[in-house]
C-alpha cells in the first residue's frame, strides 16, 4: 500500500511535471541545432566520426522518432493524467452538486461590500429581488434568517472544469504525436509518365514500403516562364486496386491526393533520359555550318525591328551602328540557373564603345534577351536552307517526383488544439460566479446588502457586485 502511495505520490508531483518540460524543452533545441533526417554520408561529413557515432547512437538524428523522446512524452501524459485526476474529484463535487450549499457566514465575512436602505418588507424586497438575480445567474435559493432573509444565486459552476480541458487537450496533442510516430511514416517515390508503383521508399532508409494500392502517373505537364523557370508542374494520378482504378486526381504543389489515410504530394519531377541509339545522332534545327541563322535585332528604345542572317563563327555588324555580334556556339541542351532550357546559341554582343556581353538564345524562349535589360534585344527567327527537313525529335518524358506520408494521428491533434482554444476561452474569460442578498429589517427601515464571489477577476466581480446593487437599489425605493 505504501509503495503504491509512493508511485501515485511520484506522478502527482509538480517536480516531476518540471523536470519533464525542462528535459523536453533542451531536447527540442538540440532537435532545432542538429538538422533532422538528413543522410548518413552528410552527417559523417559534417561531425566527424567521434561525435557522429555518439549522436547515432542516440538517434539524435531522428530524435523526434527516437524511444527515449517518445518516453518522455508518455511520462508527461501520464503525469498530466495523474495531476488532473488528484485535483478533479473536489471540483467535480462543486460542479456536479444538484443543490449547492450557501455559507452566509462566508459572504459577511467579505470585506467589499454594498449597502443600502429601503422602506420595503422582506417579503416585498423578496418579490423585486429574486426575478432580477434569477434573470440575471440563473440558480437561486432562499433562506429565512432571524432578522429576514438571503438571497443565493450562482451561475457558471461548470466553468470550473476549463482547466481540466486544457489538460485535456495536451492529452490529445501527446497522443496524436505519439500515434504519427509509431504509426506513419514519410516517404518518396519516381514514377515515369504512364507506369505504376506499388511500394515507396522511406525516408532516410533503404528500405521500402508496400502499398496496399497501386499508383500510376498518366501524364505530366510543366508549365515554364519565359526565363525557362518551372511555373507549374501538374501529374494526373490514378489509384488502382486488383487492376481497377478507384481514384482519378491531377495533384499540383500544396494540392495533394488523399487516400486511405495516406497523402501524395507533388514534390518535384525530372526528365528521363532518352533511349541510346547507335544510329546516326539526329540533327538539331540547325546544320552546323551548311544553315543560315535568321536573328532579330530589335531597339529598346526606338522600337525598330531587323532581321539578318549569319551563321556560327560570323561576325555581323548590327544595325543603326549598335555594334557587333557573332554566334559562338549551339548547344541542344542548355542549362540557365539550375534548369534545363533545351536548345540555345551562345553569342557575344560587342557594343560601340563597350566591353563585350555573352548573350545566350534559347529556341523556346524567343523574348529570353529581354532579361539582359541591354539597349538591343536579340532572338532567334528561324533558319533559311530550304531544302534542310530537321529530322523529328523524340517526344521528353517526365518523371513525377512524389511525397508519400501517413499520419494517422493527425485528426487527434487537430481535435487537442480545438479543445484547447475552447478550454483557455473558458479558463481565462468565464468565471464562477455567487452572489448573496442579506435583507435585514429594523425598527423604521430595511438594510440591504450585496456581496459576491468569483473564482477568478475578483475586480469585475466586484464592479458587477456594484451594478447590481445601484440596480435593486432604484428598484426597492422607487416601488
């Protein structure tokens, strides 16, 4: 019996309810310092073998994910629990009570009081009084004294347990995080344009995850600005389960596909390699040396347009005296601040009086030189060798890049954060409210007086305590 005292003694502490915030508050900032799953290698690199190891071994790396953290959010549940429970069985009888009990003593003892005198009877002051504090608390009561009579009424009782949903609510908060930690996971997938997948791979882990569906990519779409940046990427996704398809969704960024529980973000996409042919390499839209070039000159500020043919190697001069430029080079795959703008010519510009400037022309891309922000803006019209038919391309593939999460414990959290706007609107805004009306006669008059109490913002219940007197006063004397 003692040690069970001992062990309930030991959950009910505040110490320990301390000690249990402190430790999960250090642990969050080590979290923040030390950034979470990256990989092995970047960690390795990064801290050296010594501190690596010890770190590992502590999985300081997954720390949120780790069973020493999910320890400590389960003491500090139990905690709460245990402290809730210790203290909620004397409000319960408070708030749950069918006829609450008045001590009289109690409210003459208070030392903000208010008084006044009428010329009324108890019973008369009684009929005036009670509509009034009924309307106005809700419960009231009665009791006849030696000298007259009191008036209780209370409202509010239940405004007690506000804490206690508070309490609650981190509760719910604890096992939502634990459920998503034992239960969900965060991974990845590449899926090819018109194939499907069955399994993910976990992040920072080798190993893989099996569906219990099937998720196949039937297009993908890029849409790019004129600088050759992605402005959107959609997939068209389609769930199968045994062959058939149960769910159809183009997903975009922050537009995810939910199902069964499990969410599939759009997070990125690539383009596959092409199929190795040993056949002659096909010709770009450009012939080396046999095509002509047609590039249009257009002045910024006089608005005139020009065009003029060239070829790659061949100074021209530019019109109105602008100066010179010269295609030093094609490229079928260009690249322009991390992306991919497929095929451009790299030119040099030589203005008049002017150091040189590298300029370079992306075929999709016709009005991509207006971003230099020079005086002359160059594209590329076209080519002119009639007889050149450019052999046909093979269409790119995409690959959509997925997120793939489950969190089941999701709908628990977000059900401890209403519950704990709700208790917090309870706990610091509504109060238990009483009140006691003490009508006393004498010889020639009547005494009246007013007190309240309140659990909480004893200065507004005093003010309330106030109105109400100046109220029944000019009520009882103008009866």
């Amino acid at each position: 019996m003692k040690s069970s005292n001992t062990l309930w003694n030991f959950f009910i502490s505040v110490r320990l309810t301390v000690v249990l915030l402190l430790s999960l508050a250090a642990t969050s900032v080590i979290g923040t310092v030390v950034p979470q799953n990256k990989s092995q290698a970047a960690y390795f690199h990064e801290y050296g073998e010594f501190l690596f190891n010890i770190f590992n071994k502590f999985n300081i790396f997954d720390m949120y994910h780790s069973l020493w953290f999910q320890f400590l959010i389960l003491m500090l549940g139990i905690n709460i629990v245990a402290c809730s429970t210790d203290r909620l069985s004397s409000v319960w009888k408070t708030i749950f009570v069918k006829t609450p009990k008045f001590n009289v003593e109690r409210f003459r003892k208070l030392t903000k009081k208010e008084k006044f005198n009428a010329h009324s009877t108890t019973d008369q002051l009684k009929n005036i009084f009670l509509p009034i504090i009924s309307k106005a608390f809700g419960f009231t009561s009665v009791e006849e004294t030696d000298k007259g009579a009191c008036l209780f009424a209370e409202k509010h009782r239940w405004t007690r347990i506000g804490v206690y949903i508070v309490h609650l609510s981190v509760i719910f908060l604890l096992a939502g995080s634990l459920m998503g930690s034992f239960f969900g996971f965060n991974a990845f997938v590449n899926i090819p344009e018109g194939e499907t997948v069955s399994k993910v791979h976990l992040r920072n882990s080798a190993r893989e995850l099996s569906l219990n569906f099937e998720i196949r990519c039937d297009d993908f779409d890029v849409t790019l600005y004129e600088n050759g940046a992605p402005k959107e990427y959609r997939s068209s996704l389609t769930i199968l389960e045994e062959g058939k398809a149960i769910l159809k969704k183009d997903i975009i960024v922050n537009d995810p596909l939910r199902y069964k529980g499990i969410n599939i973000f759009q997070s990125s996409y690539g383009k596959l390699a092409p199929p190795k042919n040993n056949s002659e390499t096909h010709m770009s839209f450009f012939e080396k040396d046999s095509e002509a070039i047609v590039l249009n000159f257009k002045n910024a500020e006089s608005g005139m347009e020009y065009s003029k043919k060239t070829k790659i190697g061949k100074t021209i001069d530019m019109p109105e005296g602008l100066g010179k430029f010269i295609i030093n080079e094609h490229k079928q795959s260009a690249e322009f601040s991390g992306h991919n703008i497929g095929e451009a010519l790299l030119g040099t510009y030589s203005p008049e009086n002017a150091p040189p400037v590298k300029v370079l022309l992306p075929l999709k891309f016709p009005n991509f030189d207006r971003m230099r922000g020079g005086k002359i803006v160059i594209s590329v019209a076209g080519h002119v060798h009639e007889n050149f038919v450019p052999e046909k391309k093979p269409a790119e593939q995409y690959y959509t890049g997925l997120q793939v999460t489950k969190d089941p414990g999701v709908w628990i959290v977000y059900s401890g954060f209403i519950m704990m706007i709700i208790g917090c609107i309870i706990t610091f805004f509504m109060s238990h409210q009483r009140i006691c009306i003490e009508i006393e006669e004498h010889k020639k008059k009547t005494s009246v007086t007013v007190t309240g109490t309140s659990n909480k913002n004893k200065f507004a219940m005093e003010n309330k305590i106030k109105k109400i007197a100046e109220k029944l006063e000019g009520l009882a004397n103008h009866t």
